[in-house]
C-alpha cells in the first residue's frame, strides 16, 4: 500500500455515509429503549428511517411497520422489516466503503452471484420468538430472565448445522447482555454493537433467509498462498480465517480468498489452547506454522470463500507471505461480498504496508505512510499468537486486513517484519498453529495444564450418566 | 467493563463488551461462572473422580449453599461456607478477576482481599439450600460444547467477535 493509496482511502467519506449512519443510530437508540412504548425522540427517529428508504423496494413494508411499532402493535414481520431497513443501510455503507478501498488500492471485484435457497429449518421460530422479546423489552430492560430464555433457542440451532451461524450469534450476545445484567445499571450500553447483531440474528432467523452454505456454485483447483490470519472467538466459538492468494490451476488471475475453520468451545479455553480444537485440519495448521503453500483440488467456492477440505488440499513448498503480497496482491481479484453478509464490520481486506514511520497518537499505535497516519487495531491482537503490540511498534513491513468502524480506517496486523535485538524476524499470527514455538510462552502453558483435556476428562466421565 | 466510558462506545460494531475469561488451571474446579443471579461452579472432589460438588453464592443476599451433585449436603458446611466455596471464590477471582466478581456478588470487597477465602470474610453470608440440579445441568450443557462437531461453515458474524489479548 502506497502514501497515494492510503491517502485517497482516507480523504473524505463516501457521500451520504454520515446521514446513514445517524438513522443507523436512531434504530439504536430505539432498541436500546425497547419497543413497547415508543417515546417520541424514538417515532421521530423511525420515521426518518421510513422516509430515507421511501423509494427502494422496501418502502412500503417499512413504513407500515413504522405506523405500527410506534402505534405499540409490534409483529414479527414488523421486526423483520426494521432489521431489513437497518441492515439495507449498512449494507449500502458497506459497499460504498469498500469501493471506496478499491478504488484506492485499484482492487478488481468480481460481483456476487446468486445461489440457491434452502429450505428453512424448524429451529428458527424459537430463535425469532427471543428476538422479538429483546426488542420489546430493550437492552436498558434486559434482566436475568431474558437472557436466560436464550438458552433454548441456541441450543436447538446449535444441534442443527444449518443454523450454527444463528446459533454462534445467538450465543455471543447472550453472554455480553448476561455479563451487563442489569443492564440499567450500566453508563451506556454499546447500541451500535447489540443492534448489529440483533439485525443480523433477526434476518438470519427469517425463513426465507435461509442459505445453504453446502451447495456450492463453484470448484477450485490450484494453488494456495497464505497471507495470513485472521482469529475470531467469544466464550463458545471460535474460527479461524486464513487470507490467501489463490492461482488457479486452469490459469487467469490469481484470487483473493479465504478460508474458515471453526469449533466450539468453552470460556476457559483460551490462547495457544485455541489451535488444539482445530486438529480436524492439519494440513491448513501445518501451512500456517511452516508458512508453506497448499496445492488444493476441487474445492467448493462462493465468492471469496472457499470452503476447505483437508483431504483435498496437500503441503506445498515455503511460501513467503511478505513476498506473495508484494508480487500478487496488486493484481490479485478479489470478490464481492454475500449480501447478507454487507455491514461495514465484515470488511477486512489484506493489505501489505512498508517503508511507514511508527507513531503515536494520543497512545493509539499508528503507521504512517508519508506523513498520513493508519492507525493499528492492536485489540484485534489475538491471545493464540506471538504477535504483540510491541512487535508491531518494531516493525518495518506489515501484512494486515483494513477494517473500518465508527468513521475511520485502522489496520489489523496479521504478520510483521521487525527487528528484535538487531536482529530481522517475521512474526505471523498464525506462527503456533502446531504448537508454541516460545520457550517461555510453552513452559507457562505446560504449567497452567491443558484445559481441552480436562474439560474432556470431565465430559467422558459425567456427561453420558 | 473493558472501555464503557470511551464516548465512541455506543456508535463502534467491535468493541470488547466482556473481557476474555483469564487462563487458570481446571482440574480442581472445572466450571465456574456469574449467572442467574449466582457466583455457581462445580468443584472435583479430592478423593473420588466420579464425584463433583456443585457450590453456589447469591448475588446481594449472599445465601449460599454447597452439595454434591446427587443433592447430598457437603460435610464442609459448618456454619461457614466450606472449602469448596473457598476454591470456587478463588477461581473465580482467577478467571473474571475480583472486581468483577465482587461487583456481581454487589460486594465491597475494599483494600486487602486478594484470594476467595477473604471475599467470602466481608459477606454477612448464610446457608440457605437451594437446587445442584440446576447448576450441575448448566455444566453439563458447558461440557457438551466440546462435543459439537468443528466446522468449515464461515461463521461472518464473528467478525464482531475478534480474538484479543496478544501478549497477555
Ligand atoms: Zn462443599
């Protein structure tokens, strides 16, 4: 990424972003204070996310649905429709910041290509019903009971593998709303955040919202250079998400892709521990920890996703992330977003920076390119990893994914060329997929025990009784 | 919680709601956690693998109660909160830390109080029977998390959901 680059990805919003934005928090604030009775800040607030969307497809459906939130008559379909409005914004937000990032980065997009529904799953009603509660009451009204409801729903989506998305979703926000009761007693509640994922989880629950992540459109041959990755986990789920580039076998430019693996877990499972719930994929652990390339064959692939098969993938020689992103990443295509899956939170494209000055600003850790200043997602650091704050303030060449939240760009450091007692070292995210290469950090994580082992122990022996 | 006088809180997708629970070692107490109103976990019995006490504390009353998971009373209770309830109040100052803790439990645990046997010294608390059912079906439930099959299915909404804590 060059000074120009960052600079046309800096200069200015994409117009519209801030208006659609402020409707985006005006449906917050109104979840925040529950739906049973409306206040007047709050109607006015639904009916400028009415009038905005008066003439896209929606406008009708919102608008009634407006007239009858307000009114206090709150259906489900009506609930639909808010979370339908709200994430269209978003979705339109997401779009325009991500090309806004292509434009900068002269990225190729091939667009999104429809696929098929699938048949709706008998554990969504259930899901839609705790939805509907949590609207009603507000996050400000969320008690011990209202999330313990939750309970239910998650663990009939959780048994369906349809619906783990609704299920991983459903249970991350179950467990922040049940560390914040009482909710009412907290200064302010992250609005932004919860609505986010109460959208989500009410279109995901929709019948007709269902997509079947099975049925592929396309098969891939050829071969994988990891990028890096990116790690993702709350108290009961974790994933992995490897970015690649992929050359096709048949030829044609090479591919931006990526890959996820993923497993649940429990609170206490943490750091290095993470990667022994991964042992279904060694190929892809190997190839991280040995920064190899992967020769995939036949593999199904939606958009940017190819969804991996250990079987169908064998290690290839050494790969250098550094040198892949300086080579292929300018020309590489990437693809478009699933369009559900548009928030500006789902943005996180692989991005090489060198030749940048570390600096500070006000204690947030920036790169500067030419004198403009990235700032570093250094929470976004993850505890499996040996990368660390102070290895990114050392570096001198970065591979990260650019995200965006509230208003501006920051860089996700997923590897780092850096300078260690005089002495060049790459540190990757991704470095103790197979194990703990620190001496010190494996002699501490010997001595904590191993908490997947215990955990299992205990299962064997009480959960079959 | 993590950063809740940030102003930018309310209007940011990733922030960090709940600090990730703390490593700590599991084999004496397996499962500890702050729900349904009660610091409650399950506690492995020293003497017998097949055997799990199931301790609980109240938040604000601070009734608390131990015994095993078969509804048996635990010996250890005598007027004051057993050894269980000691190593359960410890654990859980490890995994959630003690503010954290003693804020749930609405507790003013003051300047001193380090460790789960002193926590439990500044409660006025008292015995009061309660369920293991509940409780014990609740680690169970935990347990079966290990047993869901690992999945390729890209999870998207994780995406508000990122791994933190390098270097901790
Ligand atoms: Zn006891």
């Amino acid at each position: 990424m060059l000074g120009t680059q960052l600079t046309a990805l800096t200069d200015g919003h994409p117009a519209g972003l801030t208006d659609a934005l402020d409707l985006v928090a005006g449906v917050d604030a109104a979840l925040a204070h529950g739906l049973a009775r409306v206040g007047e800040a709050d109607a006015a607030a639904l009916a400028s996310l009415a009038a905005a969307l008066g003439t896209t497809p929606l406008a009708d459906l919102v608008a009634e649905a407006v007239d009858k939130i307000c009114a206090g008559s709150v259906t489900p379909e009506h609930l639909a429709a808010l979370a339908g409005a709200r994430s269209a914004l978003l979705g339109a937000a997401h779009d325009a910041l991500l090309g806004q990032l292509d434009a900068a980065l002269g990225r190729g997009r091939v667009p999104w290509s429809p696929a098929p529904p699938a048949a709706p799953s008998p554990v969504l009603a259930g899901a839609r019903a705790w939805l509907h509660e949590v609207a009603v009451t507000g996050w400000r009204g969320v008690d011990h009971e209202l999330v313990a409801a939750a309970g239910t729903p998650v663990e009939a989506a959780l048994a369906a593998p349809e619906s783990r998305r609704l299920a991983v979703l459903l249970d991350g926000l179950a467990a922040e709303l049940r560390a914040c009761v009482p909710v009412a007693a907290m200064p302010q509640v992250p609005a932004r955040r919860w609505a986010d994922l109460w959208a989500r989880g009410v279109l995901l629950a929709q019948d007709a919202g269902a997509v079947d992540p099975v049925t592929e459109v396309d098969r891939v041959d050829g071969r994988l250079l990891p990028l890096g990755v990116d790690v993702h986990e709350h108290d009961t789920a974790m994933q992995i998400q490897v970015h690649a580039i992929l050359e096709p076998a048949a030829g044609g430019p090479p591919r931006l892709v990526r890959t996820a693996v993923g497993a649940a877990k429990v609170d206490t499972i943490v750091g290095p521990a993470l990667w022994r719930l991964l042992q279904a994929y060694p190929t892809l652990l190997a190839a991280l920890a040995q920064r190899r390339g992967v020769t995939v064959a036949d593999l199904p692939v939606r958009g940017a996703d190819l969804r991996w098969q250990d079987d169908r993938a064998q290690l290839d020689g050494p790969v250098d992330p550094f040198a892949a992103a300086r080579v292929l990443l300018p020309g590489a295509q990437a693809a478009a977003t699933a369009p559900l899956d548009r928030h500006p939170a789902a943005i996180a494209e692989p991005v090489l920076l060198e030749g940048y000055a570390v600096g500070d600003h006000d204690g947030d850790l920036v790169l500067e390119l030419d004198g403009r200043p990235l700032a570093v997602a250094v929470d976004r650091l993850p505890s499996c990893g040996p990368l660390t704050p102070e290895l990114v303030a050392a570096s001198s060449a970065c591979l990260g994914l650019l995200r965006w939240d509230d208003g501006r760009w920051r860089l996700q450091p997923l590897a780092v060329r850096a300078t260690v007692k005089r002495k060049a070292v790459d540190v990757h995210t991704g470095d103790w997929a197979c194990g703990i290469t620190d001496a010190k950090v494996a002699k501490a994580e010997a001595k904590a025990g191993d908490a997947v082992a215990v955990l299992r122990e205990r299962a064997g022996r009480l959960l079959r009784r | 919680m993590a950063d809740v006088d940030d102003a930018g809180w309310a209007r940011r997708s990733s922030v960090r709601v709940v600090p990730a629970a703390r490593p700590r070692k599991l084999a004496k107490v397996p499962f500890v956690e702050l729900a349904d109103g009660r610091l409650q976990g399950v506690v492995s019995s020293g003497s017998d693998i097949e055997r799990v006490y199931v301790s609980s504390l109240t938040s604000g009353t601070h009734a608390y109660h131990c015994s095993t998971n078969n509804n048996r009373p635990c010996g250890g209770l005598r007027g004051t909160p057993c050894k269980h309830l000691e190593a359960l109040a410890d654990e859980a100052i490890l995994q959630y830390g003690l503010d954290r803790v003693a804020r749930y439990l609405r507790v003013d645990a003051g300047d001193g109080v380090t460790t789960g046997a002193e926590l439990l010294g500044r409660l006025d608390a008292r015995h009061e029977p309660t369920q293991a059912a509940v409780v014990f079906s609740r680690f169970l439930r935990h347990l079966s998390y290990l047993e869901v099959p690992s999945s390729t299915t890209p999870l998207p909404e994780l995406h508000w959901f990122p791994s933190t804590g390098a270097g901790r």
